[in-house]
C-alpha cells in the first residue's frame, strides 16, 4: 500500500554515500583515511536506522561504475569489505539484522563473495531491520538483468510476453522482496542519483545534504527524516485528493 502522507519514519531509506575522498583531501589525508572514516559513519547510521524503527536500509557502496577507479584505490576498498564483514558480522548477527549484498557480485573475488553468502545465510531468518549492501551495483545493470530472465523464462515457454507487467520486472530486481525506498539521502552535495535504484525509485522523495559522508551522523540523518515527515507522497493524486483520504 503507498503511503501518501509519510507522518513519521520511512520505512525503507536508501543512502548514496559521498564524499569520502573530499573529506580527506580537506585534512590533506590520504584517500584511505576517508574511507576509513566512511566505514565509521556507516556503523553509526545503521544503529540510529535501527533505533528509529527503519524497516531497512539500503548503502550504496559500491557502483558498477567504481571499479575505473585507480587500481589501488579498487583494491583497498575491496579489502576494506573484507575487513569490515569480518569485524561486524557477529554483531549484526546478534542484534537481529538481516544483511542483504546486491549486485553483480561474480565481478568479486571468489574470498570476499563466499564471506558475503556466508554472512547473508547466518542472517537470513533474523527478524530485524533488513541492512542491504550495494557492491558493483548499477541500476541500468539491475533493470537488464531482470528482463533478461524473463526473456529466458519466454523463450522456454514458462511464461507469455502479455503477462510481463510492472509486478513482473520488479520481481526480479535485486530489492524484490522489499518495499521501495521512501527516503533516499546524499551526502556531499551532488545532486543526481548516479544509476543507483532506477526502478525503485520512482516515487521516493530525494534529500540532499552538502555534509560529507564521513560527517554525517544521527542529528543529520534526523534532519533527513524531518524533511521526509512534512512531504505530501501523492503518486500521481491532486493534494485534494490526498487530503480527502
């Protein structure tokens, strides 16, 4: 069911996570020293996500886009996941959070995918706030992987083209399962959604913040939410329309 008033907390937050290198360069640091500083700010953020009652939360770590990036920058944000799963698995695992990797994740190496699905297996039947991680992660990708399958499923004849609808597609996307984000936040003052989600999201309401990823903490993500709890999610009505519900 959407929700045309929001009133209060999203549901499901989605974050694009910038501003690392900036944060660093700012401090004359090196690029690493951002990042490391970035995997701070995501432990923070999943804990004050789940203390707020978010349904789940999904991070934009990685793009399919990233990996042009300098071959020793790729590789230490590669190690960088290794490491962080290692550190925080157990306690996500105690607290009840389902933990969930998104992507083309057979650009991986064979290490750090097998970590990734024993981490989703351990959590998989936890009750808790689901934490979704986007690693080699395109929208573009996302959408073309789905209607790949079903041009596969045509083509063998389990199903007919006229039942291929919206219901369909976003089956076989890689947040099936889940609503749609309500909130998608981005730090470090770009505004543009960099091919993160393109299908899910249609109708979620956009905060852009000018704080960089490695500053952005608990008063800043529940400036996010106010924003979020004073929209009008119309979908499409007149405000009256809404208003009349």
């Amino acid at each position: 069911m959407k929700n045309h008033t929001s009133g209060g907390i999203p549901r499901h937050i989605a974050v694009i996570m910038d501003g690392n290198g900036r944060w660093a360069a700012a401090r004359a640091l090196p690029r690493t020293a951002g990042h490391g500083m970035g995997v701070r700010t995501v432990k923070q953020i999943v804990e004050a996500c789940a203390e707020r009652g978010v349904e789940a939360l999904t991070l934009f770590a990685f793009s399919s886009e990233n990996w042009q990036r300098p071959r020793e920058e790729v590789s230490m944000l590669m190690n960088r996941f290794l490491e962080a799963l290692d550190e925080e698995i157990e306690s996500l695992h105690r607290n009840g959070l389902r933990l969930r990797f998104i992507g083309n994740l057979s650009q991986l190496a064979t290490a750090l995918r097998e970590r990734m699905e024993a981490a989703m297996r351990l959590t998989a039947n936890n009750q808790g706030m689901a934490l979704v991680i986007a690693v080699a992660y395109g929208g573009r990708w996302d959408i073309a992987n789905a209607t790949r399958e079903l041009a596969r499923r045509c083509a063998a004849g389990e199903i007919q083209s006229e039942a291929i609808d919206e219901a369909a597609v976003g089956a076989g996307l890689a947040l099936a399962g889940l609503p749609d984000p309500d909130l998608l936040i981005r730090t470090g003052g770009e505004q543009r959604i960099s091919n993160f989600l393109l299908w899910n999201l249609a109708y979620t309401e956009l905060y852009f913040s000018d704080t960089l990823w490695p500053d952005f903490g608990a008063r800043e993500l529940d400036a996010a939410i106010e924003h979020f709890s004073r929209r009008q999610r119309r979908f499409g009505l007149t405000p009256g329309q809404v208003g009349a519900r």
